[in-house]
C-alpha cells in the first residue's frame, strides 16, 4: 500500500522482503534496489534518485540489529537513535564505506582493493575454461595448455622502475589510492586513475614493462585433472596467476572444466546410463549381447522374455568417485527392434508365430484388454 503524502513507507516494503528476513536476503534485497535505481544508471531521473535515496535509509537501518529491532518495536519513531535525520544524514559521507561491498558492482571497488600502499600487492586471479572428453572427465587427464599469463618484467626484477628506485607517493590521491568527489546527495570514492588505486608511481618507469613490473606472455602449463570431475568443476593452480603488483605476490589460476557430450552415454552423478537395441528373438529367447562401456565392450546376459525398456545394471562401471578409487555404476536400458522389410518367408514364419501365440502369450497385452474391458464395456 502507497504512504500518504508527507508519511515514510514501511522500511520492509521499501526493499520488498518479510520481517523474518535474515541479514543475507536483505542485503540481496537492498542491493537489487540499489542497482536499479542508483543515479548513476539513471542521470537525471529525480524518482528513480528519491527511490535509491529511500532503500538506502532502509537499509541502513535494517542491517544495524539494535536499530532493526528498535524500528520493529516504535517503527519510524524508534529507527532514529542520536543524530538520525532520515537521509539526511548521509550527506558528505563516503557511501562506499557505509555499504561496502555492495556498491562494488556501481563503483568498480573500493580504489586499491586487495593492494598494499606503495603500489605492492597481490596479483590477478586467472580464468580458464578447458573442455575435455567425457572419458578424460571419468579417469582424469593432464593435458597442456598455453596460458596468456603476464611474467614478471626480467629488465627491472618485477619493480616497474628503470633505476630501482622505490615508488613515491601519488600526487593526486595523495597515497590513498582513490578520489573523491560529490554526486548529488552523496560523496563517492573511485580508484585514483594517475595511480590506479595503488597510491604510489613510478618516478622512473621501466621501458619494457612501462612501470607495470609485468610483460605479456604465453605459457604452456601441465593442469593435473583428476578422475571423477563433472562440468563446471574449479581446478586450482596457487601462484599461477598472474604476478603482483611491482614484486607483490601472484595469483591463482582456476581452470574450469567443460565436459564434451558423449554419444552413447549420460551422466548422473557417478552413474552412467545408455540405450542398448536388441532383437524381436534376442528378447524372446535371451541372448548374451556386447554392451559399451567406459573400459570397452562387455558381455552382458538378455534374459529370455525381456521386454523392451527393461533396465540392466553393471555394477562399477560408471564414473569413478573424485579423490576415490570406488566407482558408481552402469543402467543399460534394452529396446526392442521391431523388423522392417520383411522377406515373404519371413512374414510366413511370423503369421504362423502369431497364430499358435494367441492371447496366453502375452500377459501385458491380456491385462491390459481386460481393464479396457471392465473399464467401457
């Protein structure tokens, strides 16, 4: 329900969640308003402004537990606590600071995230996705692969400066690593873009590495992938990512593996499934029949009278468990061929089948009939 001109909106239907909503949902909640209607993706927009303005008093409220349960007790009234003048109160306040994290999607960071000051500090984490067979997926693989993975800058040690002198102070941000500035209601910090985020240049950069301490490369790395893995399964390789900043610490490179579709088989957790077709005589009279299987071609025993969708299991012969040498198994479903282009003896041979058959050899067909039977008359 809409509030009366001049009256505050109940601070949960702001952000659209129950009263019972714990402190993950509602900072999910506050930050799909957020991104929604925050100035940024909406210049201009003075509702779309007052809206942003609206859930960020709410939420400022229902993530603080003393406040939140003052407001649940006297609402607006009890929501306040010293020095609380609705939004007011925000003004010339680093929004960053107050939310954290998740204005990081708005803003790009928090400027020099993760970064010590002076410029040194850990390196990016790499991506790679790596598509594998579905057998390479059971029984593991270590394939080669070329990484695009920045090196470390040989000519200045990784430092980013051509004499080795130790970086100085940013001008700019003045060793923060970021900048502020006033947007309407609110001050918001960026990474200093002279330093980027760092809070430190080089007064001498590096010809090869322009300051960076890094140089492109491509590296051919061996990535142990064990028995048992699935689609979207994380490798991890420590350090292998790409090196720090000016001498900091590398990364991690995380190889996610992408399983190829197997023609013959699905997977389900550790058990494999496949269709296997047999004969009209094959079912009638059993047989034993070579079933496909990840370790090759098997015996496996039809026995006489099977029916068609009939389900066998090979125990062990499905996806190993990962870390583990126990294996799930093997569902082989049997469906019966029904011939075509019959030759006139054998339409003869069959005519004759069905004539001596009649109803008593086949029970299914008998119990169904009979149903219909009882069921219409």
């Amino acid at each position: 329900m809409a509030a009366a001109a001049g009256q505050k909106r109940d601070y949960y239907e702001i952000l659209g969640v129950q009263k019972n909503v714990n402190p993950q949902e509602l900072k999910s909640a506050f930050r799909k308003v957020a991104l929604q209607y925050h100035p940024d993706r909406n210049p201009g927009d003075q509702a779309a402004e007052e809206k942003f303005k609206e859930a960020s008093e709410a939420y400022e409220v229902l993530s603080d537990p003393e406040r939140r349960a003052r407001y649940d007790r006297f609402g607006h009234a009890g929501a306040g606590g010293a020095g609380f003048e609705g939004f007011g109160g925000f003004q010339g306040v680093n929004i960053n600071d107050i939310f954290g994290d998740i204005f990081g999607e708005i803003f790009g960071g928090g400027g020099g995230r993760g970064r010590g000051r002076g410029g040194v500090g850990r390196g990016a984490d790499l991506r790679y996705n790596l598509e594998i067979s579905f057998e390479e997926a059971a029984f593991g693989c270590r394939p080669k692969v070329p990484i695009p993975r920045p090196k470390k800058c040989e000519v200045c040690s990784g430092s980013g400066s051509k004499s080795g002198a130790p970086p100085k102070q940013c001008a700019t941000c003045g060793g923060v690593g970021e900048v502020r500035f006033t947007q309407g209601f609110f001050a918001v910090s960026r990474a200093c873009h002279d330093c980027n985020g760092t809070g430190a240049v080089i007064p001498d950069p590096c010809s090869k590495c322009k300051g960076s301490g890094k140089v492109p490369s491509e590296e051919v790395l061996e990535v142990n992938i064990p028995g048992g893995v699935d689609n979207g399964t994380r490798v991890r390789l420590t350090g292998m990512g790409e090196p720090g900043e000016r001498g900091g610490p590398p990364g991690d490179l995380y190889v996610t593996v992408i399983v190829r579709e197997h023609p013959l088989f699905q997977r389900e957790d550790n058990e494999v499934f496949c269709e296997v077709p047999i004969s009209f005589t094959q079912a009638a009279l059993g047989a034993k029949i070579d079933v496909p299987t990840l370790d090759g071609k098997v015996k496996m025993t039809i026995p006489a009278g099977t029916q068609s969708g009939k389900v066998f299991r090979l125990k062990g012969k499905g996806i190993p468990h990962l870390h583990s040498q126990q294996r799930g198994d093997q569902h082989v479903r049997v469906m019966i061929e029904t011939p075509t282009d019959l030759s006139a003896k054998q339409r003869e041979l069959l005519e004759k089948f069905a004539e001596l058959s009649g109803e008593e050899s086949h029970p299914q067909s008998k119990s169904f009939f009979a149903k219909v039977k009882e069921l219409f008359g």
